[in-house]
C-alpha cells in the first residue's frame, strides 16, 4: 500500500488525537517539508506570490523548505531545483518573543491545538534564524497590524 499524503487522527476527547498526531508528525517531518518545499517551487515557478505559516524551529527544517531534499545533508553542487528558493526569493520572517509573552497568549487562546504545557520544548530545540540565511526578526511585543508593517516595509 501507497502510503497516503494525508493521515486523519481521529476518536473521542481525551483518546490521544493530538499526542499520537504529534508523533506521527515528528516521524514524518521531513517528507511533509520536502513536500512543501516542492509546492513553494511550484507557485513561485507560476509567478505566484506564497506566505507559508511553519514552526521551522530547527535550521534544518528551514534548509530543506528553500533546497529541498539537498537541504537535509550538506550542501552541495546540486542542479538549479535545488537552489530555486534561496536566496532573496525566500525570506524569513522570525517573530519571536519572550516564553513568557508566548504562553500568556496560549493559555487565552480556546480550542487550539497544541497545548501550552508542550511550548518549552519547542524553546528548547528553537534554532533562531542567523546570518547568511535571509531573514528579518520582528518582537512579538507588537501589535498585529504594527508586525504587518515591519514585514511590508522589509520586503520594499
């Protein structure tokens, strides 16, 4: 059997949806990026415009969203599919904010899916964005419109 692009975790509250997801998710990470990697080359092979919401903790992760596949090893003299998206052609938007800040908002939000109690692991594996990789930092410390702004005013 194939298997399939989509899995679908589902049962009763409290079964285990979101910690069995997780998992699956963790086993599948690097499939999911290529594949995301693949669908950015596609729209920005169309001209289109992209704006990609993605955790991408890890220099990795964001390695193989701009290279590929390529992106999870060294790099090398890969053909032009590889490099499509480096460059000035993907730029990284960090927003980042103390733990604090960050928890306050996920202890108001209702019905997400990922439990506060699981944000400082992701503090713990955050590899924040550095030189040379293309990328802007913003504070969460502002308002959602002001954020907007400094991404507009970064990408003129």
């Amino acid at each position: 059997m194939e298997a399939p692009a989509v899995l679908l975790v589902m049962g009763v509250s409290g079964c285990g949806k979101s910690t069995v997801g997780e998992l699956l998710a963790s086993k599948d990470r690097i499939p999911w990026l290529c594949s995301l990697h693949d669908i950015l080359l596609r729209d920005v092979a169309l001209g289109q415009h992209v704006v990609l919401a993605c955790s991408a903790l890890k220099k990795m992760y964001r390695d193989i969203l701009i290279r590929g596949n390529g992106g999870a090893h060294a790099p090398s003299e890969e053909p032009a599919k590889e490099e499509a998206l480096a460059g000035a052609k993907l730029l990284v938007v960090y927003l980042c904010g103390s733990f604090e800040i960050i928890s306050g908002r996920l202890l108001q939000r209702k019905g997400h899916f990922m439990p506060p109690e699981l944000l400082q692991s992701q503090f713990s594996i955050l590899e924040p964005p550095t030189a040379p990789e293309n990328f802007i930092q913003i504070s969460v410390d502002k308002s959602v419109p002001e954020i907007a702004a400094a991404v507009m005013e970064a990408l003129k």
